[in-house]
C-alpha cells in the first residue's frame, strides 16, 4: 500500500482519539428536542466545553485533508472540466443550484478556479456531517468511528455534491424526530439544488417516523409486502421513473444491476444486533426505532432494487443511520460480557471493511489514493 494511505489512516486514528473525550449522550435530548431541558445549567458546562473543543479540532482535521486535496477522486477532474463548460454558458448535468454556485465562485475568484469549490463544499459537507453526529451520537467516538470507517467521510471527496446531499440529510433527520417536517422539508429541498436525489428522503424519513410513533397493525405489514412485491415485478415502471429524472444513466456503466453484498451484510449485521436489545434498543426507544426502520428499508433497498442505477446512492440515504443504531443497540446490550464481545466484534468487522475500503481506493473510478494535496503537491 502506497505511503499516502498513511494520511487516511493517522487521519482516522487521530480524530478518533479526539473522539474519546466526547461525552455526548447526556445531551443528545436537549439537542434533539430543540430546548434546554430541566435542570439543565444555561450555556455550557466543562463537558459540553471539553466536546466542543475536541470536536472542532475534529472538524479542522476531516476539513483540512478534504479541502486540501487535489486530483483526488474518481469525478475530479470530470468537475474541472464541467466548472469550464458553465463558464463557456454551455449545459451541464447538474442542478440550477450547484451550477449558480460554481459561477459564484467564479466571480470571485476568477474563472477557471476550481480549488475554493471543492474546498467550501468540503468544509460544509464536513460540517453537517459531524452536526449530525454532535445532535444525534449518544456514543460519539464509536459513531465517529463508524462514519470514517464505513466510508462516509472519505467517499466525500467523490461524488462531492452526493455525499454534502446525504450529510445535510442526515442533519436534517432531527428535525423528522422533533416532528417538525416543515423544516425538514426545507432543509432537503436546499439540498435538492445541489442534488435532486436527496428529495427521496422527504418520504423514506417521514414514514420511518410515522411507523415508530404507531402501533404497527395488521395492514402496515400488508402494505410493507406489497412494496416488495412492486420492487420485484414492476421494476419497468420504476426505471421509467428514473430515467425520466436521469435520463443519462439509461444503459450507463451505472445501469449494471450489480447487488452490493456488502452493504446488505451490514443492513443484516445491524438488524441481527438490535434483536439482541430489542426491548431497550427498539421497542422502548422511538429514536431508534426510526433509525431499525430506516435500516430494515435499506436492506429491501439492496436486496430488491438491483435495477435500480447507482443503488448504493439510495441506499445510503437510508442505511447512514447505522452510524447511532449500532454505537445505541451496543450500549443497550445488558449482559457486559456479551456487549463487549459484540462490541470487539464491530470494530473488528469495521476495520476490516476498511481496509478493504483502503485498497479500493485505488480503482481508477474511485482514485481516492494516491492522496495529493496543493500545500505539498
């Protein structure tokens, strides 16, 4: 493995350590609820001063590697040569919002400019993806840990306007959990001009959250089914669908019908796990309930929508949520022989898909290493 694979590994070795001195779950349902709750203390105690202090180190960090990279990324240079079409006033596959965004930025700093793109669009994906940690993380450093490792941050330097969609997503999952769905509306729609496949979520969250504040009756399942069987007899309608809104991804190398087993070994893996604290984890706990739903829709996701172009960018929407479902059911294990045997075991399956994450890298459709920067490169 290449020298540069050391930035990623010291990268997520370091933020993790910062990640110890997090202590969170005592304020997750103050953050959550929108208000201080009682007998809580005005503005911040040590704690809270101690978390924030390491989580903007956090920040600095997962920003800094990501705004200062150059050439890194399958896309990279398919954006370069995108940002010089709209320059020339000629169209481009991409949304009204990204596209006045690069003509901003433009205007400032000349056209051509291509660096303040990537890095401002690194800062705030990277800022909304640790907000959601920092409101919805009872076990932060083990839900850090599961962002780095599954993938999350480092495919973030692909598929740059995704994966700030999927981060402003899954910040805005708290206002779905509030109940507040306008604001949530809003939030998606804003991530809609960057990239329209986030609107998915508008119904994927609500209905996750409608189904953990309900009794689930005898129609709810009967429902549930009938979805699956539309998933594996009408997919003629739902590509239909698709291409109406992606017409270029008709016939594409993304129009593969590849099944990602490994992604459907997670949603498994995770579900298996919450069955051991069901009672606590699931049917006590409505936040994790909406986050059981999500991951139970992600796994009908993988295994029955093959058809679907580029599934993995719609199954991430709904899976992402494993980063608090698996650090909240290790917790809620009462035996702790048993939580840390299966807590040893998550790391363990994590770092290896790392790992394996870490030589994929290198495909030249991923090109996530080697990693370049413009301080040094």
């Amino acid at each position: 493995m290449e020298k540069s694979a050391l930035v990623y590994i010291v990268l997520t070795v370091v933020t993790f350590v910062f990640g110890c001195f997090v202590s969170n779950s005592a304020y997750t349902a103050g953050y959550l609820s929108g208000r201080r709750l009682p007998g809580t203390c005005v503005g911040y105690d040590r704690q809270q001063a101690r978390n924030l202090v390491a989580e903007i180190a956090i920040f600095g960090l997962l920003a800094g590697v990501s705004a200062c990279r150059i050439a890194v990324g399958g896309d990279y240079w398919v954006y370069w040569l995108n940002f010089q079409l709209i320059d020339q006033g000629r169209h481009v596959s991409y949304e009204k919002g990204f596209v006045a965004l690069v003509k901003f930025f433009h205007l400032i700093f000349g056209e051509g400019s291509y660096l303040p793109i990537f890095g401002f669009f690194a800062l705030i994906t990277v800022f909304f993806f640790l907000k959601s940690l920092h409101d919805q993380a009872d076990w932060y450093v083990m839900s850090l840990f599961l962002l780095l490792t599954e993938g999350f941050y480092f495919n973030s330097m692909n598929s740059v306007r995704y994966y700030f969609a999927l981060a402003l997503a899954m910040y805005a999952q708290k206002y779905v959990l509030r109940g507040e769905y306008g604001k949530f509306i809003l939030w998606v729609l804003l991530g809609a001009t960057i990239h329209k496949s986030v609107l998915l979520v508008i119904p994927a969250y609500i209905i996750a959250d409608l189904l953990s504040r309900a009794s689930l009756k005898k129609w709810h399942y009967g429902v549930g089914v009938l979805l699956i069987l539309s998933l594996i007899f009408g997919q003629d309608i739902y590509r239909r669908i698709i291409f109406y809104f992606y017409p270029y991804y008709e016939n594409s190398m993304f129009d593969n019908g590849q099944i990602s087993w490994a992604n459907i070994g997670k949603c498994i893996g995770t579900l298996v796990l919450c069955l051991f604290c069901y009672r606590k984890c699931v049917r006590e706990d409505r936040r994790y309930r909406y986050y059981f739903y999500l991951n139970l829709m992600g796994l009908v996701v993988y295994c029955c929508g093959s058809f679907i172009p580029e599934v993995s960018r719609v199954g991430y929407y709904l899976i992402a949520t494993q980063v608090f479902l698996i650090p909240g059911a290790l917790q809620r294990i009462e035996k702790k022989w048993f939580r840390l045997l299966c807590t040893v075991g998550c790391v363990a399956a994590f770092l290896l898909y790392f790992a394996l994450l870490l030589r994929g890298m290198y495909d030249v459709e991923v090109r996530l290493l080697p990693y370049l920067n413009w301080i040094f490169n």
